[in-house]
C-alpha cells in the first residue's frame, strides 16, 4: 500500500520478518558469510544481490537508504560518509576529466570549493551562474562536454529559493540532468523529483539527523533521467564496463543503473561509506523527522517576523515572509514551510555581528546548522572564510551576513536571548 510520509518516516526500510528485532539492528560487521565460492563469485560479479563486504553494502546502511529513497520518490538511494561525499559522488558518477557542469553560485560553501578547486584538480570544470539570471545568461554555461546541472532547493547560507522546475527544463533542453541538494528542505517540505528534478543529494548531518549525532549523506536516484538517450554523453552508464567483464550498467540496471554504478564502482574504489552505528542513529532522527520540522518552521517564522520589525536589523532574507524576494517560489515548492533557517544582518559593521553573536547565551556559536538547538554562524568569518570578498559576494554571502538556525526550543526563550544581545550592541 502507499504510505504517506509521516508513516515512512516510522516504519520506513527496515521491515522485520517473524522473531526479527522491531528496531533496526547495528550489523556492525565488515563481512558476511557464505556457504560456496560460487555465491561470492556471483555477488562479485553483480549477478545476484546479497552482502558480502560493508564498504559496499551492510543491511543496517541499506535499511536506512531505502526510507530516504521511499521518503523522496526515488528508486533507489546510496548513503555516503558526509553530505560533501555525497556531492562529490552524485557529479563524480557521471563526470571524468574532461568534463564540464553548471552550478548555482549560491550553494554552501564547502560545496562551492568542492566544485570550484578540488574537482578542477581532477579535471572536471564547473561554471557558476546565478539563478536569477536570464534563460539566455544561464544557457550560455552550457557546453557540449556539459554533463549536469547543480543546485540547492534553500541554499545554504544565503536561503534562497531554487526554481526547480525551471532549471529541470533547462537541464533536460541540454540533454542532462538536474541534481539538486534538498537538505535544508527534507522530503517532508519539499519532493523535488516531483518538478522535473532527477538526483537529490543531503547532508544527513542536518534536519534528517537531528540531534548532530553523526556525520552522513545520501544520493537518491528519480530513475527517470533516460541515460540512454545520451549514450555518448554519458559513456560510464551506457557503455561496457571493464571491470565488471563488459557489463553495461543501463542494459543491466534500467532505472538503477546511476545507483549501481555509484555502489560498484565509486564506492568500490573510494570507500566512502557511513559506519553501521551512524547510520543506526540516523535512523533514529528519521523517525522523528516529520514532526521536527513543521516545529522548525513555526519557530523560525515568528523569529523571522520578529527579526523584519527589529530596528537594529538592517535586512532580513527568509522565504516565509511575505514581501520576501523569493516567497512566491516558496508558495510554489514550499507550501507547508521551508526550513528553520534564516539569513539576516544587523544594522553597523561585520564586528557589530560578532560582538552580537558572542553576546548570546544559549543559542549557540557551532560550525553546524539545522538540528534541535538553536544555533548561529558567521559565514564570513567561519565556514566561507577560504573566499575573498570576491567570491564571498559572487556566492552570495554579504560579510555580515548571520545564519540563524532556529531550533525546537520555545520560540519566547529563543527570541528573548536574541533581544538581550542586540541590547548590548
């Protein structure tokens, strides 16, 4: 039967026969046994599904990749040691050296030195562009060697709204597909699969965890992009893969061909995987997450509102408010919400921003963001602080640019602490 989110947030993956354990267990084993060397050939040559070493597989990981998977609408998901594991994998999967892609010039941070420095070393390229550009501005970017385009449902840190039905079209006009990073969003607010989207990427570390209990990511796969229709753009899916006696993975795999391949060979060769135990917790995270979220909206909103009338605020950017640049796409792709994060600057200098951050009590000063406790970050000075002013402004971080993530405390108690820090600025 079709379950709605809220049921597969609970009951999701893990589904226990007669005698099993309710809750999922910890297979905290790095290998499993079998009875022939027949069956581990088989497994070897990915003629029959089974585990056999956890860099590759192990059920505790694979319970919790299926939920994500049924939570977003894909058809099959792969979780990674770090939401920038699963990034580098999603575009490392169908680009080699050589290769180019087109990104949003908004997207986090890290993300944005993974694609702009790191990959430039393996040879793959990427162009930034800026999502409020014209049709025309943006495709121009593209190239014939363009293998994807990238972006954020909310961009972290600036809280933009990504258009992706936009880019979905643009995208599949240049014969690629769209990847687009939900984890601000989560599936409870937003299904980006369901407007043209083809990968979605998270930081499980966030909104899905929860509680900053471990460090993860996931790639999940729509199943929809046609791979084949592009054989020669994308050679790794659609032609003989050596390794695995001339196995083709889109004649093999069908709509699982991008998930296969991503397992069998990335992770193969790079090892990327969560351990058993975080994903365990993860799990935990997940059962709570519908109802953790909606809480995080309502809080930031009525912090976001209080923010807008606060004199000492110079501007405020959060989708939910009504004369908010990008509030009429979050009515469109965020109808119930969309995230606890809020992006503001005070009124004065980028050290007003630092006295006012210092000043607070228990909102807390941490290199994280979207869990329960109400946390905040200075871009600028923290997780962006490799950029030149430069690059600080093309990724759309103003220097006193604070990111607020609004926790599930009592929203009163949050707002008072931020009152009586800007008192003493």
């Amino acid at each position: 039967m079709k379950k709605n989110l809220e049921t597969i947030c609970v009951q999701g993956g893990w589904k226990p026969k007669n005698g099993e354990p309710r809750v999922l267990p910890i297979y905290q084993s790095t290998t499993f046994k079998y009875s022939s060397t027949e069956e581990m050939a088989d497994l070897f040559d990915l003629k029959a599904e089974g585990y056999f070493y956890t860099r590759l597989a192990n059920p505790t990981n694979d319970a919790v990749a299926a939920k994500i998977s049924e939570l977003e609408g894909g058809v099959g998901c792969v979780l990674t040691s770090s939401g920038q594991a699963a990034n580098f994998y999603a575009i490392f999967n169908i680009c080699q050296a050589g290769d180019h892609f087109v990104t949003s010039n908004t997207i986090y941070g890290g993300t944005f030195n993974l694609f702009g420095v790191t990959l430039k070393k393996l040879g793959i390229e990427c162009t930034f562009v800026d999502p409020d550009w014209s049709d025309e501005q943006i495709e121009a970017a593209f190239r014939p060697n363009t293998k994807c385009f990238f972006g954020e449902t909310i961009s972290n840190p600036g809280g933009n709204v990504f258009d992706i039905e936009r880019f979905a079209k643009m995208a599949h006009k240049h014969g690629v597909p769209l990847i687009v990073d939900n984890t601000f969003a989560t599936p409870i607010n937003c299904r980006p699969f369901e407007w043209g989207c083809d990968i979605v990427t998270h930081s499980t570390t966030k909104y899905m965890d929860g509680h900053a209990t471990q460090v993860g990511g996931a790639v999940v796969d729509s199943g929809n992009f046609d791979w084949e229709a592009y054989a020669d753009k994308f050679p790794g899916l659609t032609t003989p893969d050596e390794s695995y006696h001339g196995l083709t993975y889109t004649k093999a795999f069908g709509k699982k061909a991008y998930v296969t391949k991503l397992v069998s060979q990335l992770m193969r060769d790079l090892g990327s995987i969560p351990a058993p135990q975080n994903s365990f917790l993860l799990n935990l995270g997940l059962e709570t997450l519908h109802l953790r979220v909606p809480r995080h909206c309502e809080n930031a909103q009525k912090v976001a509102e209080w923010l807008e009338a606060n004199p000492k605020v110079a501007w405020v950017n959060y989708c939910g408010l009504k004369g908010n640049k990008y509030y009429d796409l979050a009515q469109k792709y965020l109808p119930n919400g969309s995230c606890g994060v809020i992006a503001f600057g005070l009124k004065g200098t980028r050290e007003d921003a630092v006295r006012f951050m210092d000043a607070l009590d228990f909102v807390a000063i941490v290199t994280h963001v979207a869990d329960a406790r109400t946390c905040v970050l200075h871009p600028a000075s923290h997780t962006h602080r490799q950029l030149s002013d430069e690059q600080l402004l093309e990724a759309g971080v103003a220097p006193d640019l604070i990111r607020l993530s609004v926790g599930i405390e009592n929203v009163n108690d949050i707002i008072a602490d931020l009152e009586q820090a800007m008192q003493k600025l």
